[in-house]
C-alpha cells in the first residue's frame, strides 16, 4: 500500500511547524489548564530573556539552506595539511575555524590529523608539546579568535622557551561587512597574531588558498628548523568557506615540503674549540637542549669519552646517560679550566650564582663558581632567534668562543676537530682523568644515595621514596617518564638510572604552572603508538590549572599513570613567603607562621583520585602510609598495561 506522503521533508516541515503551533499555543494556556492535558511535555525555555535572534532560532521553522556549488576552500586546506602527515590535532572546537573542522572530519575521514577533543586550548598546546617531545614530529592545533588565542599563549610561550615546534592556526573574521554580529566580532581582530608574535618564530595571515598553501608549509618549515619553535597561521573565516577559485587561469596548487638543513658552527669557531678542549686540564661539558635526537646523544658521549670530560646534564633534554661515570653534579664547573656550553638557557647562572641574601629586597648578591681565567666556549642555535621583549634569553654572558649553529649539528665536525687537535703525549693525561671521574662518580652516588634515605618511612611520603616506588614499578618496562613537575628535589635525575633519550622529556621550557599534565598526555598519546609505558610525577597546583587533560586522555583511550606529588601548596611560594617573613622580622612578631596564607592547597582537601574518576580513568588514594604506596603502583602499572589511563594520589612531604 502507499504512503500517502512520500516526501519526507515535507513531513518533517509540518511536524516542525506544528509544533511551533502547538507551542505558541500552550503559552497562552493557564497554567492549571496545562498540568492537567496530556500532550508531550514542552521544553523549558530559559530563565534568561532571549534575544530577537535567539527566539527566532530556537522557536522559527528551519529554512532550507543554499548548497555549497564546487569545492569549500577547508577542503583544499585540508589536502595541504595531509602532505605533512601530521598525525594528530588536539584542540577546542569553535565557530571561527568550523569550515575547516568540519573538512577535517568528513571530506578528511578525521585521519591524518585526527582531531583529539581538548577542553581548553592551552591543554591542547601543552598536549603538542609533550607528543613532540616523545614522537620528534610536531602537531597543529587550532585556535578561535582573541579568546582562544589568549588561553592558549601560556602554552605557546613554553613551546617557545622550551625550542619546540608547534603549529598553531587561529580561526579568525576579518570582513567587518560580512562577519555576524555580536559574539563572533568581539571574538575577531585585525591581527590575532599579534598576541603571540613575540614569542613565536613566524606568523602570517593568508589572503587566497594559494597563500595558504604557502605558509603553512614555511611555517611547518620553519618550526622545524632549528632552533625549533612554535609558529602561527591566522585563518580567514570567509576563506575557509568560500569554494576554490581559479587564479589567473591556474588551480591552486601544494608546495613540496623539503626540510632544511641545520645550522653548523663556523669552521674556524670549531678548531679553536677543539684546541682549547684538546689542551685543557680539567675540561667540563655542560648540555641542556644539545640533542634533538637519539644521535645527539650518542655523539655527546662519544665526544665526552673522547675528552674525559666530565658532563653536566642540565635537563632540558635527555642529553647524556645518568649511568655514565662521566655524569657530573653542577658544582662540577668550579675547578674547570674550558667549559663547553651546548644550547644553554642561561650560561650566567651556570658560571656564576646568585644568593637573596635579604639585605636589600629585591636585590641580590652575585658571584663567580669559575676561576677568572676559565674559557668559555659556547654551541647555540637560540643566538639565531633572539628576540627582544621577553626575557627568556637570560643574563648576558661573555664567551670566549661563540659559535651560532645548532649544536647536534655541529658536534661531528666539532669531535672530528678534537681527535686531530690531540697530542699523543696527552693521551696518558686524558686517561687519568677518566679514573679520577670514576671515583668521583661513584662517591657522588653513595651520597645521594644515603640522602635519598632520609624519613624513607615518613608519613606523609618522602619524595625520594615516591620517586624511586614509582621507578621500581616500572623498571622492567619500556619506560619514559613524560613530565616531572612540582619540585620533587630532582629525585629522578639523580637515582633513576636513565639511559635512553625517551626516558626523560625534559621541562616546560617557560616555567609555567599547568604544563606538566597536558604535556603528560600529548607524550603518553606518542608513546602509546610507539609502544612505551608513560609515567609522570604530577604536582597538584599544576593539574587544577587545568583539569579537564584527564577527560581528553579517557575520551581518546590514551593510557598514561600519574602519580601524584600531592604536598597541598604551591610550596615554591610558601618558601618565598617564609623567607621573607624571615627577612623582615614577621615571625617573632605575629608569633605564628603565615606562610600558607594564599599558598595552601587545603581545608577543603582535593580528593584528585575522585575528580580523575569522574574523568574516566582509573584511580586510587589518598595514599598517606608508605608501605602501602608499592602494592597501589603495581595495581596501577596492570590498570594502564590494559590501555585504561590510571592516577594514583599520594600525599607527600613538600620538597
């Protein structure tokens, strides 16, 4: 038998409009009247008065909408994206970028990037962040306008201190005369990239496809040259949705990404390097982003045994193995006669201190740890990049031998340059060397041994006691410890015997508070692809900057064990409270310590195991006994083996 109307548009055009009808109806209705018919329940209106705009939304008859003729320019900006097989977007949906969002997913089949659903957009940079410290590619995210641009520049400034590379898009609506009314214009700006250019590599605002085209493969280009560093696309909102269009005769077309070489040291820098490290008496190396790779770390002990010099490993990256006898403490500079900086951050502090001594607040006193005639030469691709607002590039410092190249780069020339500058009757020297390094070595060890030892039994937990329970949860895995925040007296670096260049990702680059759990995340979503086990040590002041990482990380079955540091403070600021308390006589004064006043983390107590529940993950705690910390990890360690993400909040002593 037929239907007697076929068509079902028209159907749902009648229902639609007769349930306006019906609506405009029962709100002229009594309300007695109303409780007692029997019809379907109306929806609630809002308690706030709508709009014009919004009424007409919510209650008129959806118009049919004009059909797009020929191909949405998104779609071209997609295929770009696809020929740099960047793997994943971790981001925070909005309306200025929607064109290209919704080209991502369905003309893109969301591969190639897959879009990763982050509820804030500093979390999405931190999670790009991480993975390219874990994976050596980079990601994309996309931002909205002013707003979302905002959120995420704690981020980008990171990315940008830490020299990693991230691509970042803003959606934007530049037509003042065609762009709606209302929300999206205050949300729009004559130049977003203006919020973040000091602290990225390279931005553009392209005007055509074949424009974009363009900048987005320089910006890939050029975050991925060293010194790395984020970078920024400002994208029309009018041209992600208007169709492709043929220029001059010619369809736009996608440039081939060819990577650039990096740069080396000059050659004649390199043998003065090698003539002062092959001559010296007590040479010390000191590394904080020198490897970019696996291979920079094999070339850093290559040129360390070749020296036996010793190596100060300042963190950054994982640069040198914590096991090598040449491994060496901070103070290792002091008796030094050449130093060897590769990318340093800060070269003032690693030759000089700085003590608040709290005779003049705000003003401290200065000394050498070098003796005067100390040489300094210094390997860094950053004197390429300097820019001039943000102080990230430190105290001045002079070097002797200054070299602007990448060091990785430069170390073969610069270990081929120390074979040939090496006398035979030297060699005998260098030995000797080595064997006072040993012993040094494993004296430095037992003492931090027997440091670590300290309230090992201490209740709330030690961090020396949470940091190795973690590791000897985790020794006999494939392990990579994916960030290491909160201040945990550098416990890790010093115990745990790290000896791949996944086992330690290094820090935020800009110090800022809510990077370690997002950027856990992003390296824990690299990881999973590459088969390792993800493990962070997660401060609680930096996990409530931004909380819902944990979601994303459940939503997208990223299996990650996070291991609370949770000493209820921001305790690097209690210190400086206390300190200048101290300095000024408050205590003996107000008879009491008023240090955690704005510091403290308690009354009422977070119980982060229950908000990572409401999360989706796995977890357990409050864990304030030690001895019951050992069995929660071994439960935790099967919990993300099985692909389930898994925290653990321990309670521990401040540092």
């Amino acid at each position: 038998m037929a239907r007697k109307d076929p068509d079902p548009k028209a159907d749902r055009r009648r229902f639609l409009a007769g349930f306006v009808a019906t609506g405009a109806a029962t709100a002229m209705t009594p309300p007695i009247a109303r409780a007692a018919e029997t019809a379907p329940a109306q929806r609630v209106p809002s308690a706030l008065a709508p709009s014009m705009q919004v009424a007409q939304a919510e209650t008129g008859t959806p118009r049919e909408l004009a059909r797009v003729k020929g191909i949405p320019g998104s779609d071209f900006m997609v295929d770009v994206i696809k020929t740099l097989a960047i793997k994943y977007l971790p981001a925070n949906c909005a309306s200025s970028y929607r064109a290209i969002h919704e080209s991502l997913i369905n003309y893109g089949g969301n591969k190639m990037p897959e879009f990763l659903t982050c509820m804030h957009e500093e979390s999405a940079v931190g999670m790009a962040h991480g993975y390219y410290k874990a994976a050596g590619k980079p990601l994309m995210t996309l931002c909205h306008g002013t707003v979302g641009l905002q959120h995420a520049a704690m981020g980008i400034y990171n990315a940008w201190c830490d020299r990693v590379p991230v691509i970042v898009v803003g959606g934007n609506d530049l037509d003042a005369a065609h762009r709606p009314p209302g929300v999206p214009t205050f949300h729009a700006a004559q130049d977003i990239n203006a919020l973040v250019r000091d602290f990225t590599k390279w931005d553009d605002t392209p005007v055509s496809l074949q424009h974009f085209s363009q900048s987005f493969v320089r910006a890939y280009k050029i975050a991925m040259t060293p010194p790395y560093g984020p970078v920024m696309v400002s994208l029309d909102a009018g041209l992600q949705q208007e169709p492709m269009k043929e220029h001059g005769g010619e369809k736009p077309y996608i440039p081939r990404y060819v990577p650039t070489a990096p740069p080396q040291g000059d050659s004649g820098a390199v043998r003065e390097a090698a003539r002062l490290l092959a001559g010296a008496q007590n040479p010390v190396i000191v590394a904080d982003r020198a490897a970019r790779t696996p291979n920079g770390m094999k070339l850093l002990v290559q040129l360390a045994e070749l020296l036996q010099a010793r190596v100060i490993d300042q963190g950054g990256r994982m640069n040198f193995p914590r096991t090598h006898y040449l491994n060496a403490p901070p103070t290792a500079v002091n008796n030094a006669d050449v130093i060897l900086g590769m990318e340093l951050s800060d070269f003032w502090a690693t030759v000089n201190s700085y003590t608040d001594n709290g005779a003049n607040e705000g003003i401290g006193t200065n000394s050498a740890r070098i003796k005067r005639d100390t040489k300094l030469i210094s390997i860094s691709s950053v004197d390429l990049n300097t820019k001039a607002n943000y102080q990230d590039f430190q105290r001045f410092q002079v070097i002797d031998v200054p070299m602007a190249g990448d060091a990785e780069a430069t170390l073969p020339a610069l270990i081929e340059a120390v074979k040939s500058a090496i006398p035979n009757d030297r060699k005998a020297a260098i030995a000797k060397r080595g064997e006072a390094a040993r012993k040094a070595y494993a004296e430095g060890m037992e003492r931090t041994r027997a440091a670590a030892a300290v309230g090992w039994d201490a209740s709330p937990v030690s961090t020396a006691r949470l940091c190795m329970e973690v590791y000897g949860a985790v020794k006999d895995l494939d392990w990579s410890l994916v960030a290491s925040e909160g201040n945990v007296s550098n416990w890790p670096n010093r115990l745990w015997p790290m000896e791949k260049y996944h086992h330690w990702l290094g820090r935020s680059g800009g110090y800022g508070v809510g990077y370690g759990a997002p950027a856990s995340v992003g390296a824990a979503l690299a990881n999973r692809d590459l088969g390792r086990f993800s493990v962070s040590i997660q401060s609680d002041g930096d996990l409530m900057y931004a909380p819902g990482v944990l979601w994303t990380a459940a939503k997208h079955k990223i299996p990650l064990l996070a291991v609370m540091h949770n000493n209820r403070a921001y305790h690097q600021e209690v210190m400086h409270v206390q300190r200048l308390s101290n300095f000024r006589n408050r205590v003996a004064n107000l008879g009491s310590d008023m240090g955690p006043v704005g510091t403290s983390i308690q009354n009422p107590d977070i119980e982060y195991h229950k908000l990572a529940e409401a999360m989706g993950w796995w977890a357990k705690g409050p864990i304030k006994d030690p001895a019951q910390l050992g069995p929660a990890l071994r439960e935790a360690v099967k919990v993300v083996q099985a692909g389930q993400p898994a925290l653990l909040n321990v309670w521990t002593q401040p540092r």
